[in-house]
C-alpha cells in the first residue's frame, strides 16, 4: 500500500465487484482463477456462500469466502493482493471468516490448501488448522490439496489482529 492509501474498508462482496475478483483471480492463480462465471455462480448461492471483500483506494487488497454448510464451515477462498501481503490482511481474513462460521452455528471449519503455498500453510497453521488428509494430484500440475480443519468449540490462537 502506497503511503496516501485510506485505511483499508471490510464489505459484503456484491455483484459489481465480480470484474476486479476475477481479474484479482488471474493474477493470484494464473493456473485455475475462478472466472467472472464462476463469480457469479458463488454470489448466487446466497446466504449459504457468504464472502467479504476489503479494498481502500487503489482497489481490492483481499476477500474471503465461506461455504455455511451447517455443523461444518468450508473456506471457499482467501486471497491478498501481492500489494497488500505481508500485513496480516490473510489472518485477518481468516478470522472473519472463523467468527462468521461460528455465528452461523458451525462446530468445525474445513479448508484446502496447495500442499505448494508454504505462507498459506503456516498461516493456517499458526491459527490452528491441522491436517486432516490430503488430496493428491487435485490442483493443475499435478499439485496435493491439503484438508486442514479447526475445531470451532476452542478459541482461535491469539496470533492474529485484535481488531481491523
């Protein structure tokens, strides 16, 4: 973030915003980015896909999304702007979506994760998360999901921001 930026804002993703994700997608995930149609396929399974966005001047620095799926919580998708990494804007992410599982009445988040993004592990491992299988040969390239999951009924490690 440049030094003029605003302070970063925390909004409900609505339509319009779906050029800029999937443009953000393409250039985060070059190799499987979801497209502007698939955008539009997770913003209209609403209320069950609940997905936030934060942004300041210059545009999108990150969103997250959720699956409410009952007693289990799926993370859809986290992802940073490269101009926004470094400043714990994905364990932030993370953490709303966690408060966001947990008041829709989830006992266990689950996730998966490129067995490759070693920053995205660690983060989800200094949250919590641990490994629950893995899914070999799922992303393009041949590339191992890894399933972590975080048990609900605990409370997060304090590793992450206090507030935004």
């Amino acid at each position: 973030m440049s030094a003029t930026a605003t302070t970063p804002t925390w909004r409900a993703v609505g339509w319009r915003d779906i050029p800029a994700l999937a443009a953000l997608e393409q250039q985060i995930y070059p190799d499987d980015a979801w497209s502007e149609q698939s955008w539009w396929g997770e913003l209209a399974a609403r209320p069950r896909r609940d997905y936030v966005i934060v942004e300041d001047d210059e545009g999108v620095l990150g969103y997250a999304g959720l699956d409410h799926g009952g007693e289990v919580g799926d993370v859809m998708t986290i992802a940073v702007a490269p101009r926004g990494r470094r400043r714990g804007l994905g364990r932030a992410l993370l953490d709303e979506l966690v408060a966001r599982a947990r008041a829709g009445g989830a006992a266990r988040l689950l996730l998966e994760v490129r067995a490759d993004n070693v920053a995205a592990r660690a983060m989800y491992e200094d949250a919590g998360m641990r490994l629950l299988s893995t899914r070999r040969g799922y992303y393009p390239g041949g590339v191992d999901a890894l399933v972590l999951g975080l048990d609900l009924d605990t409370p997060s490690p304090p590793d992450g921001p206090e507030s935004r």
